[in-house]
C-alpha cells in the first residue's frame, strides 16, 4: 500500500511559520474569553438593553430641519 501524505507531512516547519497574532489569539486570547465568558455576556446584555431603550426613544422629526439659515440669498430666493 502506498502512504498518502498528511497535512503536516507538506509544511515540515509548521511551527515557525506561526505569527505573534496567531499565538497570540491561540492561547491567551482563547484563555480570556472562556475564564470572563459570564461577564462578557451580562455587558452584551446590558449593552443590548441600553441600545434598546434608546432606540425605542426614536420618533420622526416635528419639523423640517434647516439646512441653510433663513436669512441665506439662496433660502430668499426660495
């Protein structure tokens, strides 16, 4: 039987390819977010209740807004 080769059999030197970003999120970053996943998510629920009631605060404008003041030469020719 013939050997096919494996993923890792093609890059031999893995390892040293690895960027400071890549151990980075790797490890430590990975390490993070499993030890403050509670805490993540009672902020993302606090958050996503403070945007809530704020954006249903929300109305249509009463008036036009102005772009130009009233006494502009463009608005008296208007």
């Amino acid at each position: 039987m013939k050997r096919t080769q494996s993923a890792s059999d093609e890059i031999p030197d893995a390892e040293e390819n690895v960027t400071r970003a890549e151990k980075f999120f790797d490890q430590p970053w990975n390490n993070a977010v499993k030890k403050f996943a509670r805490v993540i998510i009672f902020v993302f629920l606090i958050w996503t209740g403070v945007a809530s009631y704020y954006a249903s605060q929300l109305s249509p404008l009463t008036k036009e807004e102005e772009f130009l003041p009233s006494d502009h030469e463009l608005m008296q020719v208007w």
